[in-house]
C-alpha cells in the first residue's frame, strides 16, 4: 500500500512512501479529524498542502497533508486531513429555490473550475452530479459562510453524499471526481448482529426536545402569533397538535422570535429537534469480511440507518468510520453526539459559528431508499 504525494495545483506526481503497518484513517462528518500514516523515507519530496491518495488499498481515500514528522531514522509520519476540507473557503451566498444538487455543483464551478482567479482553479477537479433535491434556501442578505458549512447543511439535510475518488490512466493519477450522489435510507442494523463488537450506547443527558414553541416579541409589528412545531417519528415536522405520528412523551422548548426571525421558524426548528434525535453516539468495530456491512464499500457516512438496540431504537445517521492498522475491521460511529473532550469543544466551537447568521432550510422533496435490516 503506498501514499502517493502530488502537487495541490497540478496533481504533479512529487513523491510516493510505502504504508507502514501502523496506520489511521478517520473519516467524520461532524467534526474535522486527522488521519496518520508512517512512510518508509525521512526525506520525502512533500509540503504542507500537497494531496495524498492512498494506493492500492481496499477503499477509496484522498487527503491534504496538514503535518509531517520525522517518525525515527527511516520513517516519517504524515498527518492528513480529508480531501473536503479543500473546500474550507468563506463565500457569498444567496437564497436559492430548486434542485440543491445543481446549486452545489454551480457553486463548486464557480470557485474552483471557472473562477477569476486562476490559481484557485483546480484543472485536474471534476465535479459529478448524480443526484437532485429540490428545496429552497433562504439567506439573510449580504451573507458570507464558509462552503464547508454550506455543503454540510445541503448534505444533512437533503441525504445528499459527497465523495471523492481518484481517476487513473495507466496507473498514474491524472484527476479527482467529486461526486454529488444520494445516501441509502431505510438500513436496519440489530446490536446481535453477530459481526458486531464492542458496542457502546451513549445517550445525551438531555431528552430529545420534540415539540417547539415560538412567542412573538412584544415589539412584533408584523408578526404577532405563536407558532408551534412538532417532530414526528417519522423525523418530519408538523404544526397539527393531533398528528397521530407524535411522540407521546413530550419534551417542549420554548422562546421569542422577532418580526425577521419569523421566515426562518421551520428551519431553525427543524435543525434543533432534528440535532436533538441524533444526540446520541452508537459506536462499534466491525469485521469487514462479513457479507452484509462492508465500511466504505456498501456504507458509508450520511448513511441513514435503524439501530435496534434491546428494546429501543434510534433513527441515526452514519457520522464516522475509521480504520486502524488494517482494513479487517472497521469502528463506525453513529449519531451526532461525542464523548472525548477535545471533540465536545470542536462541536460548542462550530455551534457558535453556525448560529452567527440567518440560514432557512425548508425541504419540498426528498427522494427516499429502499433499505435492509440486518
């Protein structure tokens, strides 16, 4: 297995080291994680910035050097971050109605394939779209967010899956595909299944908040009614006190909103109930040589999965996997939820950052996957 170095402009070929036993990849959708490898040289033809792209392994990867160490005498250790935080730029964005799919990938284009800056440009990056979401996307005006965050909130709240893969042409890389596809709906994972390992439940300390009040401020001039949203079990909202789909055990949450947070109700409703289901970490190895959960061959991250776990279930989401010197089992993470403290303070920080704007998500359709329980 080897690590091979390319240039970030170009994808130049700069240098290649083999895989030391000793390795990790983690890839995560919820906070930024680093994965390590140890290459068999100390002098390597490699910067800070440069792409790496694992060759030769049993699943796609392709990253960023963020670090490299000289390990001992003959090894060096690299420090790599996923591919999408290449992506890590402050844009301008504006309200959008339509096919989220498209929006995305226009986006992309316009930064980094018909941008006026040239260097920004990647020659090498083909963007792929092989899925839609019609929604809509309101902005305050004169809104700049990092296209990181934006992709995520399209992801997460559309099942759309962006990946990356290398392309080759008689073993040597001449480009990247990021692809724009649709994650699986409707999986059905039981805690017996006999590939499973060292499972561990955690659960939030808070219950989930399934039924949001909204009181209008007192100096409302347009907007002077209460509104009230309910999260079904089905992971939709309504606003019919009587839906048959409510959870019996409610959990309120209530504030004000002004004359200009009123467009944006549902959205913000939806992101913390939605947040709130998925408070939880489910985590587990799992042998790949079974014929039914294969990590990054026929799941992957966005994954929407039921975990039956006893007698409770959660409606949870696929937000990490990673290897650890091999590729025989696999820990995969479930839910939004982290236990370690460095990874609590990644998610107060990006909470913080997130809630600095105005950004209104309402969902006209979602295409959904027929699934399997295992």
């Amino acid at each position: 297995m080897q690590l091979v170095f390319l240039d970030r402009l170009n994808l130049a070929y700069k240098d290649y080291g083999y895989v030391d036993k000793d390795f990790e990849i983690i890839l995560d959708l919820v906070i930024i994680q680093k994965s390590t490898f140890i290459v068999n040289k100390t002098k390597l033809n490699a910067s800070i910035g440069d792409i790496v792209i694992l060759k030769d392994a049993p699943i796609h990867y392709i990253g960023i050097v963020e670090r490299l160490e000289v390990a001992d005498k003959h090894r060096t250790s690299i420090h790599v971050l996923d591919f999408k935080e290449m992506f890590s730029i402050d844009i301008p964005v504006q309200s959008f109605i339509g096919d989220l799919g498209l929006y995305l990938e226009n986006i992309l284009l316009s930064h980094f394939k018909e941008s006026e800056d040239a260097l920004q440009n990647l020659s090498y990056l083909s963007i792929q779209r092989d899925a839609s979401a019609q929604g809509e996307l309101s902005f305050e005006a004169d809104k700049i967010m990092s296209l990181a965050s934006l992709m995520e909130l399209i992801t997460k709240s559309y099942g759309l899956r962006l990946t990356s893969e290398a392309v080759y042409l008689r073993g040597r890389v001449t480009g990247i595909i990021f692809r724009i596809s649709e994650v699986q709906r409707g999986i059905k994972l039981k805690n017996n299944y006999q590939a499973i390992q060292d499972l561990v439940v955690n659960d939030s300390s808070s219950q989930m908040v399934n039924k949001l009040t909204y009181y209008p401020k007192s100096e409302n001039v347009l907007f002077k009614s209460t509104i009230e949203y309910f999260l079904l079990r089905n992971g939709e909202l309504t606003q019919d006190i009587n839906h048959l789909n409510r959870y019996q055990s409610v959990k309120p949450k209530a504030s004000f909103y002004t004359d200009s947070d009123y467009p944006s109700l549902l959205t913000k409703a939806r992101s913390e109930m939605i947040t709130s289901k998925l408070d939880h970490n489910i985590t587990f190895t799992i042998r790949t040589d079974n014929d039914v959960i294969q990590p990054m061959k026929n799941i992957e991250l966005g994954d929407f999965i039921e975990f039956m776990n006893n007698d409770q279930i959660y409606d949870s989401v696929v937000t990490s996997i990673k290897f650890n010197n091999g590729f025989h089992q696999a820990t995969m993470t479930l839910g939004e939820y982290r236990i370690k403290l460095t990874e609590k303070i990644q998610l107060l920080n990006k909470s913080v950052n997130s809630a600095a704007g105005h950004v209104s998500i309402q969902t006209t359709g979602i295409t959904d996957l027929d699934g399997g329980e295992f």
